[in-house]
C-alpha cells in the first residue's frame, strides 16, 4: 500500500490531487462492481473474520437492535454479521442487487441506494441505534461527498457510530483512495457526539491501514 504524501512530494502530489477533482467516487464502484469486482480485500477472509469480530462484539454489549451500514458493498462482510435489523446503504446499483438477491427472503435486511444527499435517501430513512462505516472514508475523495457522508452518519444514529478507517493525510497511487486525519474533523463539526474508545487493528499491515474509533451520543 503505497502512500504519497503531498507535503514530500508536492510536485506529483498536485497531479494526484488534480486527479482528484475529476474523479468520481460513485461511478468508480459502480464500474468496478458491474464489471464483476468486489468490495476487496477487507470484506474477505481474515480481515472480514476479525472485522464481525468486533462489531458483533459491540452490538451484544450495548444491546443493539438496529443499524444502518453506509456502504455495504456487495454483501460479503455483511454475512459475518449478526445483526437483527439491519439496513444496507451504498452508491452501485450493482451492488445493491447483488446484495437483494444474497439475502433474498431475510425480512431482517433492507438495501437502499445512497443518493448523497442529507438527509439521505430523500429524507425517508429512520434512525438506527448504531450506524457503521467500514472502510470507506478513505474511498470518499471528493470534499463534498466526504462532508455529506459525515453529517449523514451521525444524523441517523440515536446512540452509536463506529467507523473502521485510517486516520492520517495521504493520498495513494490508485486514485480512488484519499486518507484525512478525520478524528479532529468530526470533534469541531459534528455536534452531540463524543469519542469514546479507540481500538488498534492487529491486523495492520500491507492489506489495511483502518483501526476503529466508537462514538457514542452525548446524554
């Protein structure tokens, strides 16, 4: 996973950054989606594992019975999960048909396509007792989607957010990665919520960079 830093490398960090501008996150997954690829490395095999891991853990603790996933993908971290009602949001319409048809038939699944606005989903999705994002952050590289996707997954959630994601400023040669330091983001621009637990992913390493921040509503 190699990672350019714009402040080392400021010459070719504009050129990523101009990249950047022209990029478009949406019609990236949808492609990548509907031309037979996957939601990567982190939603299979160990990583997906560890993953469920953690959020079943969290969902038993604290006695969660609802949640809304922002990005769900195409479903495969999602059967790691034990979830009792659960709402699936992401931005392929790949995706989300192929995660209907995989979980065809549970009542306690829904999916809705992400349509980037706040709130989402023209106003019409509840809140959940916890909302995830699980690596995707970084994948938001346009400001405005990334400040949209914020405001989204902390409006819908009456107690909880977790989000699994790297936490530093960097830029990567595929250009559908951008990481930002967000921690100090959320503290000066989302209002009700505090951070309460931070856990080191021990599985860092060449396939991930996320550790996991919980946030929980301000009583």
């Amino acid at each position: 996973m190699k990672i350019i830093s714009l402040f080392l490398c400021p010459f070719k960090g504009a050129i990523k950054k101009l990249n950047v501008i022209r990029f478009k996150s949406s019609d990236y997954w949808e492609e990548r989606y509907a031309t037979g690829g996957t939601s990567g490395v982190g939603s299979y095999g160990e990583l997906a594992t560890y993953k469920a891991g953690v959020i079943n853990a969290f969902i038993s603790a604290y006695q969660i019975r609802s949640v809304i996933e922002f990005g769900c993908g195409d479903g495969n971290q999602l059967a790691y999960y034990s979830i009792p009602e659960y709402t699936g949001l992401e931005v392929s319409k790949t995706a989300l048909k192929g995660c209907e048809e995989r979980f065809q038939g549970n009542r306690s699944k829904r999916f809705l396509l992400y349509d980037n606005t706040f709130p989402c989903v023209s106003g019409s999705l509840e809140k959940a007792d916890l909302t995830l994002s699980i690596d995707v952050l970084y994948h938001l590289v346009e400001d405005d989607v990334f400040w949209t996707y914020l405001k989204n997954l902390f409006h819908h959630s009456r107690r909880y957010v977790v989000v699994y994601s790297s936490n530093f400023d960097g830029i990567h040669d595929s250009p559908h990665q951008v990481d930002r330091r967000f921690t100090p983001l959320i503290e000066k621009n989302v209002k009700g919520f505090e951070l309460m637990r931070t856990i080191i992913n021990s599985h860092k390493g060449s396939k991930t960079m996320s550790d996991w921040y919980f946030y929980r509503k301000r009583q």
